[in-house]
C-alpha cells in the first residue's frame, strides 16, 4: 500500500494565530500533528509514505529531519507550482505502485477513527474502485483508492481531489463505497486549532 499526505495548503484560515506549516500545528502532547499522521500511517504497514508539501515545504521537510522521521520509506516531495490537492497525487504518480492500494489523507486533518477501518473495508459485491472517509456527510481528509481508481485519477483534469471524488465515475456499478465515521480534527481551521491544544490520542 501507498500512503500519501497533502501538506500544501497555505493556511490561510490560520492567519494571525499561526505563522508555521499547518502540518506543524502541536497538539495537547507538544508534538505536530504531522508526526501523529505519519505514526497512524506507519501501522497500516505502507510500502512508503509520501509527505507532498508545497507552501513551507522546506520549512516541513526541516523539521521533520529534527524529528529524524525521513527515511528510505517515508520522503516528502515538494511541488514546484502546488495547483491542487488531485494535482499533488499526480505529482508523486511516479513514486507510486499503481498496483497497490492507495491511502491519502490531508495532513492538517487527523482522524478520531482508525485508519485501519479504510483499510480492512469489506468490498460491495467483490470490487470497489476508492472508500472515502466521510463524517456526517461531509468529507473526513481521508479516501483509500484502488488500483483501477487511482489510474482514473491520474487520467482526469480535476486539480481539487475532492471535486473529483464528488463526480467520481461508476457509482451505481458499487465503484464507491462511504465509510461513516466518528470524527475528525482539522487544526486548518480557528476552531480545530484551538481545540488542537486539548486534543490527545484515544479521543
């Protein structure tokens, strides 16, 4: 399995309460979030983790070095000219095993769920194209896309993810199935980011 997190956003919804990365943002424990995501996504066993970064992707490939996190299997990959969050999956298309299952998460949200539950979804009917993440109703940062769903996305135009998951092709053929979960933390928003400060693991 691939796993890719989406760290190119620029924050601007953080303006005058954070001048970092978003990614950076600490929780309750001091460490960033960052660091929670790519522990959550080193159970799930990956080949590797991709961290595609782009606004302060220098200052987030830094830290993470600091943290001494980058290795052979877990690299960030800066995009040049960041013009989307579908556009920054393409961008690491080379990277990626387009056989194996693809896990991509935003990194500016971490999960009250278990990644797992993406992972260990029973197929509809022996075959499913992508399980997205969603928590009522609303996109929870987090989709598992299979070999054949990952081709299309590489094949459309869409540069925002979430567009194209929303017109995403075969729906009636079971090509998508929605995961309902408990919850999630986006600390890309004033309010995530407060409540960022309390947050611990478990909740």
């Amino acid at each position: 399995m691939n796993v890719v997190i989406l760290c190119g956003g620029r924050g601007t919804r953080l303006a005058g309460l954070w001048d970092r990365a978003k990614c950076l943002v600490p929780l309750g424990d001091g460490q960033p979030i960052i660091v929670h995501l790519i522990r959550r996504a080193h159970a799930l066993q990956p080949h590797r983790i991709i961290i595609v970064t782009g606004h302060r992707g220098d200052e987030i490939a830094d830290e993470l070095r600091r943290l001494s996190l980058l290795h052979p299997r877990v690299f960030v990959h800066r995009e040049a000219q960041p013009s989307g969050t579908a556009s920054a999956v393409r961008a690491v298309a080379h990277l990626l095993d387009e056989f194996h299952h693809t896990l991509v998460f935003n990194g500016d949200t971490l999960p009250r769920y278990n990644l797992s539950e993406l992972v260990q979804c029973v197929p509809i009917n022996g075959c499913w194209r992508l399980i997205r993440a969603v928590c009522g109703g609303k996109p929870a940062g987090a989709v598992l896309l299979g070999s054949d769903a990952l081709r299309q996305l590489l094949d459309a135009e869409h540069s925002d993810l979430d567009a194209w998951l929303d017109n995403f092709p075969y729906q009636v053929d079971a090509g998508i199935y929605y995961l309902h979960v408990c919850g999630y933390l986006d600390v890309g928003t004033p309010r995530g980011f407060e409540l960022a400060r309390t947050w611990t693991e478990g909740l």
